[in-house]
C-alpha cells in the first residue's frame, strides 16, 4: 500500500510502450500530448497514463506540480514577436513598393529629357567685347554682359566664396547631396520658412543650362537626374567654371566676368576677397542683393560668405578679418557712362562688317579714353553749371581724327537716364554752322576770301533773312562776313552759286541726310545729325579729302583670329587743294575777329565756325586742327528753345574746355594751306566784276576784290586717285547711320 501510494502520489507518467518494441528506447514515444503541452491534464487531476483517471489522493501533488509550472507566461512574448514580424515585413514591402514607385517617377522623368547619349551643354551666347585704342574695356554687349573666363584666370577665393555659402560638399557629392538637403530641411524647419536650400552647384547649373525656372517636383527630379549625368560627364573644376560663367548677378550680368565690371569696374581676376565674398552671396537673390541697391544687404551677406569661407579653411582669419573691416562697395559709373554711347554706335554697325559669329569676339574701337572722358566732362560740366541757367537739357560731342577715326563721342548728359545717342541719330538744324559750304561753292566758282559782297537788307519771294545782330556793315570781304556770321551775305552767295549746287557741295563732303535746295538753305535750315556735319568738316582739316566717321578698326575671335580689318578707304578727294587753303583762312578768321574769338587755345592754328538756329533751338560749334575736328551740339530734346544760347557762348566754351585737354602735349602745326590766304592783300579800289561774282552778282552790281585768284575748276565728285569711291564697308556704314546709300 505504502509503495502503490508513493508511486501514485509522484504522479510519474506512465510511458506505453507499443506491443512488439518492449526494452527498446528508441521506440519510446516522448512527445506531448496537446493537453500535456497545454499543462491541462495535470491542473485537472488527470492521470499520467493514456487515457486513465488518478484517484483523489493524487489531486495534491497534481495542483502541486501545476502550481510550479510557468507555461501559461510563455504565450504573450510569442504574441509581441508575432506582432513585430508583421511589422517588419510591412515595412520590407512598402519599401520596396516605394523604390518602386520613385524608380518609375524617376523614369517616367528621365524619359521626358533627351536621351543620355544627345545631351550637351548649350552654348553660351556670344559676348562683345568693346574694347578702346588703348585695349581697355569700353563696354560689353550681348545677352550674357561679360566674356567667359577660365578658373586658371581667377583668384583662388573666388570659386571657394561660392563653394563655401552654396555647396560647402561640391567636392564629395556626386551631384545630389542628401546631406546637404537634410540640413536645409532641418533648417527651414527650425526657422519656419524656406531660408536654406538644399540645391547643389550642380544642381543649380543642370536648372541653368537645360530647365526652366519653375518650382515644382518634376522640375526637381529632372535637376537631380541632369545634376548625376554633368557630374559623370564633367569634373569638379569643369563644372565648377561651368557654373561662374553662367550663373544670374542680375542687372543683366550673367557670369563672374560680367558681374565684376558691372559692380566693381574691374575684372574678375582682379576682385578682391571682399568684393569675391560680395559676388558669391548675390546668386542667392540678385534682384534683392545686388550692391548698386541694396548695400547693406549685400555686405551683410557678404560678412555670411566670408566667415563660411572661415570655417572651411578658404580664407585666412587675418584675410576675413580685414575684409570684414572693408567691406566691398559698387564702384559708380564714371560720369554719365557715355562710353555705352559708342558701344550703341558700335552695335548698330557691327552686322555691316561681321553678320554672323557664334562665339565671343573683341572689337577694337578707334575711341580714346582720356578723350572720351575729357569731352563727357566738359560737356556735363557745363550743363550742370550753366543748363538750368540757359534752360539747356542736352548736349552731344563727337571728335575725330581728320581721317574720320571717331576718338571721343558723347551721346547726352547721363546714358543712365537717356540711351538716345544725340551724336548720330539726333537730326537738329545746324545754322550758320553749315555756311561753309555755301563759301566752298562760292570758293568753287570763282571768288575768294578778299572778295567783297554787300551786307544790306535782301528779300527773296517775301523772305527777309537778318543777321543776329540786325545791323547791317555795307560792302565786307567773304573772309569777315563768313567770320561775323553775317546772314545776308550767306544768303546772296547761295542765291549766286545756285541752292542745288550748295546741296551738292555739302553731299559732296560727306552730308546725307536729305537737303532742301532752297533759298534758307544757306543758313542750315535743313536737319543733320553731329556726326555727319563733324565728318563733312574733316575734308577742310585733311586738306581736301572726303572721310566716312569709323569706329570699329578691327574684329578678333575669342581665340585671337581675326575676322574683320578696316581697310583705308574714304570719298577720294572732293575740295581742290587751293579751294581748301581759302576755306581754312577764312575760317581761321572766326577764331582771329570773329564768333569763335573765345574757343582759341593758344598755341594752335585752329579753323571752325559757329551755328545757331532759328529761335535759339539748337547751338554748334565745330572747329578743328591739323589733327582733330571736333563739334558739339546744345539743345533740347523737344525743341523747345534756350535762353539765348547760341554757338559762341556755351558750345565754345566746351568746344575750349575739350580741346586743351585733347591737344596738350602734341605739337601745333598749320592747317592745310592755310598760310597762303592768311594775310589779307592789299587794299585796291574796288571794282565790279560780273563774271566771277555769278549773275546775282552782276545784277546786283557788288563790288570785287580788285585781283581776285583764277577761277578754281570745280572738282568732280570723286577725284581721280580715288576713283574707285568709297569702299563696300563705307557704304555699309553709310546705309546703316543714315538710311541712305552711295
């Protein structure tokens, strides 16, 4: 009894061993029932034989054993894993559901690029270099305002001040920066709105060369993709140089070369590190950075970049610090910035010499600098001082060598608030400054300086013209009364050599804008622009030949070669030289006695003569040397009238003010011929003469100079050593200045 209930009381399992396998251990069945595993059998007093029920003595040890079993704990961690599972295998789903879907948006994008193997970087529109005699930069033009420059041409801090503030990894990213874009995120997000972007340089030239500048995803997906294709088709300086020649400075500057002139006046390779600090802050925002208006924004930006450049080992602390302390300011343009009057100038007669170029090209001009700043001072020197005094708004000057090499030439007041260039497209009426060549035809046909007309009242068809002084000197020679400016006298000379051969005559030197042949076309009722009228005296001042005003004396490529060379061409000869000595001593006289009395600069033989219009609308004064023909216009855009200003009083005074300056330190010579006709002959009786003084002459009965010289055959239009006539290029220049040809 004792040992049956030992035995029952430990409840030891009764193992069933199947008949036929008695003694074999391998044959035993060791595994759980689902009760057992479930620990049921035991908590309910079951036996541990199959199928079998224990006696009530061994429901102690039973709830004992049950008691100390922990099976039930076991199930809620399997649960919790279970969950997890679930959730990791979620998560491996809708991410490779998510590459998916980006692996399709990404080339459902790629596909509206052109195909990989057809892209290439466009070309970058020309640039124009204007450059002056000297080879200094006058202006650029084209879209782009600034040639291309190599990363070899520029300061080192240069291209890192744009690394540092807008790509700080160019050199380890691969054209995408996740780093970089978790940053910018982080701190748009901190600071609550968009103050970082999260856009690569490479970024930024893939939206430059190849996009639109729209925001949007697909835009961005596009970037990113061009961004990875530049960096496996370029290196990082490559792209780099990409970047600074094609990125926006605003105030229509478009790369590092460009902006450098239109802010600082300098070249690229010549910026200081506060000036390179200024230009790498301002691609962020030009419109609202850019120095010339807004300039503490821009060195407040400028202050970021340099101690981005700092930290990053680009600047020296000594180098940052003394930047800081000196920070970069915009140079302002120099006076009114008339040399864009002759980059205009420039523009508009390039496609006569050089239609087509897909590349930069330089231009080299004939224009001086000292003189074009010389004449753009003494011009709004005297308009700022006397304009509003004289009620005088504008002015223009154009200057040139006597062969028409055009070295200064100033367009109006400011270029900034007017791009009208009054020097070659404003046509004014030039006054008695076109008498000239009412003399040379009267010179032409027979008469001389010491020739005698009468300067007495003359109507013709009920016109009465007046001298500006409205007095009258009796009989005078054509040497004082072309001095004097005396009206009645110009007038009966056209009267005798006839209106059409004055309109020949003045076409003959170079005039071409349309002439009335008409009586007051004498006294330059007719309009002409400054240049032309400057370009017909250089005939007087190169003693006889006929000149086309040039600007451009040759085109190079960006490589050097080049692509256009003016050649000498010219009208030929259109005054006789004897006819040019009696031009010059008569004009001469008008800074001896008469009108130009105040312009002289001593030392100089100089010939020229005045011009005021009717109403005192417009006032000249063209005079010239032996080496420089120069002429300045006054008036107002609207032609409204001046206080009185006329060509002796304010156009002289610039006309003297430039001519200083531009003759100083050369050697005065004489005019052509202009000795033999200088001291008057001797006085004689006088005596009529009909057949040199014309018919007008002969009915008016006005005296002669007792001997005048033989009559000078009027010279052909074109002389015989230059009978091939103007050049190809001249009538090009011609056509495209005035709208008319040869």
């Amino acid at each position: 009894m004792a040992t049956g209930r030992g035995r029952a009381g430990r409840g030891e399992p009764n193992f069933d061993v199947p008949e036929g396998r008695a003694g074999n251990p391998a044959d035993l069945d060791l595994r759980l029932s689902r009760s057992d595993r479930a620990g049921g059998g035991v908590a309910r007093g079951e036996t541990g034989t199959k199928g079998g029920r224990r006696d009530g003595a061994g429901k102690g040890p039973a709830r004992g054993a049950a008691s100390r079993s922990p099976p039930l704990r076991k199930a809620p961690r399997r649960a919790r894993r279970s969950i997890l599972g679930r959730l990791v295998y979620l998560g491996l789903v809708l991410g490779l559901w998510g590459v998916i879907g980006i692996a399709g948006l990404v080339a459902y994008h790629a596909s509206q690029l052109p195909p990989i193997d057809q892209l290439a970087v466009p070309k970058r529109p020309p640039n124009i270099a204007i450059l002056a005699s000297d080879g200094s930069l006058l202006a650029n033009r084209g879209e782009t305002g600034g040639r291309v420059v190599s990363i070899r041409e520029l300061p080192p801090y240069l291209p890192r001040a744009f690394v540092a503030i807008e790509d700080r990894r160019f050199y380890s990213h691969l054209g995408v920066d996740p780093v970089g874009i978790a940053r910018a995120v982080a701190q748009n997000i901190t600071r609550r709105g968009v103050s970082q972007g999260g856009s690569t340089l490479t970024q930024q030239l893939a939206k430059n060369l190849f996009l639109t500048p729209e925001r949007s995803a697909s835009r961005k997906i596009q970037e990113a993709i061009l961004a990875l294709w530049l960096e496996h088709k370029y290196t990082k300086d490559e792209i780099l140089e990409l970047y600074l020649n094609r990125v926006y400075f605003g105030a229509g500057a478009y790369g590092v070369e460009a902006a450098a002139q239109r802010y600082f006046g300098k070249p690229a390779k010549a910026v200081t590190l506060a000036e390179a600090a200024m230009l790498g802050g301002l691609v962020q925002a030009p419109s609202r950075l850019a120095p010339n208006r807004n300039l503490p924004a821009a060195q407040a930006r400028a202050a970021q970049v340099l101690a981005a450049m700092e930290e990053l080992g680009f600047a020296k602390p000594a180098d940052a610090k003394l930047a800081l302390a000196t920070p970069a300011r915009p140079t302002s343009v120099r006076g009114g910035g008339s040399a864009n009057y002759v980059a205009d100038l420039v523009m508009d007669v390039l496609d006569d010499f050089l239609p087509k170029f897909e590349s930069d090209i330089v231009i080299a001009t004939t224009v001086d600098t000292g003189l074009q700043a010389a004449g753009e001072k003494a011009l709004v020197d005297e308009l700022n001082q006397k304009g509003g005094r004289y009620n005088v708004a504008q002015g223009a000057l154009v200057s040139m060598k006597p062969d028409g090499a055009i070295r200064a030439l100033v367009g109006g007041r400011d270029y900034a608030q007017s791009q009208f260039n009054r020097a070659t497209t404003a046509k004014r009426q030039p006054g008695s400054s076109f008498k000239p060549f009412v003399y040379l035809a009267a010179v032409e046909h027979g008469l001389t300086p010491d020739t005698v007309r009468d300067d007495a009242p003359i109507s013709i068809k009920g016109w009465n013209p007046e001298n500006y002084s409205r007095d009258y000197r009796g009989p005078v020679t054509l040497r004082d009364a072309l001095a004097l400016s005396l009206n009645t006298v110009a007038v009966r000379l056209g009267q005798e050599v006839g209106p059409k051969t004055v309109v020949q005559t003045a076409q003959r030197l170079g005039i071409s804008s349309p002439l009335q042949a008409n009586g007051s076309i004498a006294l330059g009722t007719s309009e002409v622009t400054p240049l032309e009228l400057v370009g017909a005296y250089a005939a007087f001042a190169n003693g006889g030949t006929g000149v086309i005003p040039y600007v451009i004396a040759s085109v190079k490529g960006a490589d050097g070669k080049v692509l256009y060379k003016r050649k000498e061409g010219g009208l030929g000869r259109v005054i006789d030289a004897n006819a040019v000595s009696m031009m010059n001593a008569m004009m001469h006289e008008t800074f001896v006695t008469g009108t130009a009395k105040k312009a002289e600069v001593p030392g100089w033989d100089l010939a020229g003569k005045t011009g005021t219009s009717q109403d005192f609308r417009d006032a000249w004064f063209i005079g010239f040397s032996s080496t420089l023909v120069t002429g300045i216009w006054l008036g107002n855009d609207d032609g409204e009238s001046t206080k009185k200003v006329s060509g002796g009083n304010l156009p002289g005074e610039i006309w003297k003010a430039y001519m200083t300056v531009a003759l100083k330190g050369q050697t005065p010579t004489l005019l052509p011929g202009a000795n033999r006709w200088r001291i008057r002959a001797p006085a004689e009786p006088a005596v009529t003469n009909s057949t040199p003084g014309g018919l007008i002459g002969a009915l008016l009965g006005e005296p002669q100079a007792a001997a005048p010289a033989p009559r000078a055959a009027s010279p052909p239009a074109r002389h015989a050593d230059a009978s091939r006539g103007p050049s190809q290029d001249d009538r090009n220049f011609l056509e495209k200045l005035f709208g008319v040809g040869e």
